[in-house]
C-alpha cells in the first residue's frame, strides 16, 4: 500500500514536472531491495512516458541482476518485454503472453497495472483514470502540506498564549493531587493492560475475518470492566470518577472546544515529534540507504492498510474504532496511568511530578502502539499534547476530543488518498 502511495504520488509530480525523475532520493522512496526498487522505478519512469530514460534504467536492472534468484530475473525479462521497442532480441514478440502482464500487475500493484496500459487502444480509459488518481493523491499531499502550515502558524500562537497565561499564573490547572489511592490505580492499569491484550487475541480468533475490527473495538471496550478494580478495593464511585476524570464537568460543552483548541495548539508540539521522526528516518537513510521521505519507509498503524482498501463495510468498521478507541486510550492512559504517575512522583514536588509523569505516560503509549520504533516521537509527542490537557481541564472531556480529532484528520486523508 505504501508502494502504490509512492507511485501515485511520483507520478501525479512527473505529469507536472519531469524534474522528479531526475532526484536521486526519489527512486530510493520504495521499499524492498536494490533490484526490487530499481524495478519499480524502471516501470514507473516507463508508466509516465519517458521511453529513452525507460531503456537507460532497464539497462542499469540488467547490470545490478546478476545472480539474483529465479523471481527476480524472471521479474527483469518481463519488465523488459514490456518496454523494450518490438522486434528487440528481449522482446521479439508484439505483446506479452497474458499471465506476464498478469504478473506486473500482481507484483507492483497500482504501478503494475499503470505500467501494462497503453496510451491508445482499450486502456485509454483506464490510463486516464488511473493518472488521475495520481495527480488527486499529489493534490491531497500538497493541500496537507499548505493547511498544515497554516494550522502550525495558528496552533503556535495558541500556544506561546496558553505558555504565557501559565507564566503569569492565569492559567488554572484543575488536576486535583494526591488521595493515597495512586496505587489502586497503578494495579488498575497492569490488569486492564493484561485484559485488554487478551481480549484482542482472544476476540480475534473467534471473530470472522469480516468482523475482526468489530471485535477488536469490542474488546477495546470490554476492558473498561477494570475500572470496578479501585471500587472493589474500596474506592468510592464517585471519587474514581473525579480522579480519574471520568465526569461531565459544569459548561460540559465548552470541554469539546477546549478540545478542538488543544488539537490545534498542540501542533506546534507534534510537529516537533515529527521532525524527531524524521531525523530517525534520515539517520536510516545513512545506514541503509531508503529515502528521506519514502511512503514505503515511514511508521503506519496496521488500520490503515482496511481504510485505504477494504469494502465498505470494512471500512465503515475501522472507522468506528478510530473514533472510538479514544475513549478507552484517554481513560486508561491520561486516566488511570497519569492519575497514578502524579500522586507516585508529587514527593519530588508540581514541576518534577508533571514532567517526569508527561514523559513517562506518553512514552510508554507510544511503545505499546505497533508502528514501531520510528514512530515512537510522533506518538510519545501526540501523547504529551493529552496530558497536558489532562493536566489543564481535570476532565478527560478535552483530551478525548483531541485524540478523536488526531485519529479523525489521519482517517480522512486515508480516505481521500485512496479513494
């Protein structure tokens, strides 16, 4: 999927500005080996219409094949077939057989299919569309680019005001510490961790494959029957409520607009993640080679790959697991886990309880997520965004919105590109 993202995209830019073929970061954004991505760049500068650069990168393949395994010079001669001019000695016949396009298509995907069109003839049709999906997709990318901008601008002047307002001691932070009942929590947190984990594996296994994202937020909220830990241990309804901020505060409402706010000043922040994230990536790009800004290299959640491909009825489920799983995330992590981590290192004193508490939540939320180590600052960064909500309104009204806000925008660029 990342693949295709990267296709449509370079394609979409090469319609507007050969430029790009000549980049050097650009061949390198896909992933799989050295011959796998000279491949698919091969196809690609072939799929764009640029035939002379075409047979100068097949003639690179050629020179990087040498023994490699059956697959990929099985690979090479049907890629030339495909681009050499007929009558060629690797291409002596008009067309290729029909399991060999079949077998482009298979293996590169959108640019397979892009790739086996013709300019003329019965693809015309498909051709155009599917060129049209490119330009959309580098019209998606490049509208992120220019709204995020302007978001950023705004999200820091929110949030240079909030920094000052907190400054000058106007800003009331509704947090109340501590009650002694920290560790209640903190046992709250390891069983719902334990429970949460074994109702997914448990739930996903019983669960048709059709219906495995219903099970999977089910059990995302079945895991809240940890909560009764505290009042089984002799913790009051109403005080678990307050402290771990599980209530619809006076002026309830204004909450959600908090939230929205905190979403947009808590770019600046999470924008900060990003660059931590991409200095990883860059630094992968020393070792290994893959490009700074490859599709194919970046850290994806596993739900995207349903969104962007799935039937209605898939993607209908995975969008109401984004949108609802926030719920147990914000209880559990700004909740239960924060709520314990404050009162656990408030001996040390306000300023060392919330900065060692922001750290050491949002880390371990960001680890347990499985876009792995390079999205790790990303993570750790949205996370420290709904601590400090957390911090600031005591409710968990205000981080819940933002964290349905982050998984939102996430949800419908998904779908905007891959529709």
């Amino acid at each position: 999927m990342a693949n295709d993202l990267q296709a449509k995209y370079l394609v979409g830019v090469a319609q507007f500005s050969r430029n790009v073929l000549s980049e050097p970061s650009a061949r390198e954004g896909f992933s799989g080996d050295r011959r796998l991505k000279q491949l698919r760049w091969t196809l690609l500068v072939h799929a764009v219409g640029d035939p002379v650069l075409a047979q100068q990168e097949l003639d690179l393949l050629k020179g990087i094949s040498e023994g490699a395994a059956e697959e990929e010079r099985e690979l090479v001669r049907v890629v030339a077939g495909l681009i050499l001019p007929e009558g060629t000695p690797d291409r002596p016949a008009k067309q290729l057989a029909p399991e060999d396009l079949d077998l482009i298509r298979s293996k590169f995907g959108w640019l397979g299919r892009l790739a086996v069109t013709s300019t003329e003839g019965e693809d015309t049709a498909l051709r155009v569309e599917m060129l049209g999906q490119a330009q959309r997709t580098m019209a998606a990318f490049m509208g992120l680019v220019a709204i995020g901008v302007v978001a950023l601008l705004i999200g820091t002047g929110l949030l240079v005001g909030w920094g000052v307002f907190a400054v000058n001691g106007k800003l009331q932070f509704r947090l109340r510490l501590p009650s002694g009942t920290g560790g209640y929590y903190a046992e709250t947190f390891a069983l719902w961790f334990v429970t949460f984990f074994g109702l997914s594996v448990l739930l996903g296994w019983l669960a048709p494959p059709q219906l495995a994202l219903t099970a999977a937020g089910v059990g995302a909220g079945l895991s809240l029957l940890t909560l009764f830990w505290p009042v089984w241990r002799g913790v009051p309804v109403w005080q678990v409520q307050q402290e771990l901020g599980i209530f619809w505060p006076r002026g309830g409402w204004r909450e959600v607009s908090f939230g929205i706010l905190g979403y947009i000043g808590g770019l600046p922040v999470i924008f900060l993640g990003l660059l931590v994230t991409l200095l990883l990536m860059r630094w992968q790009t020393l070792l290994t080679g893959t490009a700074l800004f490859a599709f194919a290299e970046a850290p994806v959640h596993p739900i995207i790959e349903p969104l962007a491909r799935g039937s209605m009825w898939i993607r209908l489920q995975a969008i109401a697991v984004v949108l609802l799983v926030p719920i147990t995330e914000e209880i559990m992590f700004r909740g239960v886990l924060y709520r314990h981590l404050r009162e656990l290192f408030g001996r040390w004193g306000w300023l060392v309880s919330l900065f060692l508490s922001l750290l050491t939540s949002s880390f371990l939320f960001a680890v347990i997520h499985p876009q792995g180590a390079l999205g790790v600052p990303l993570l750790t960064a949205v996370a420290i965004v709904l601590a400090l909500l957390r911090e600031w309104r005591g409710a968990l009204i205000a981080p819940i919105v933002t964290h349905m806000i982050v998984n939102g925008v996430t949800t419908t660029l998904v779908l905007l590109i891959f529709a």
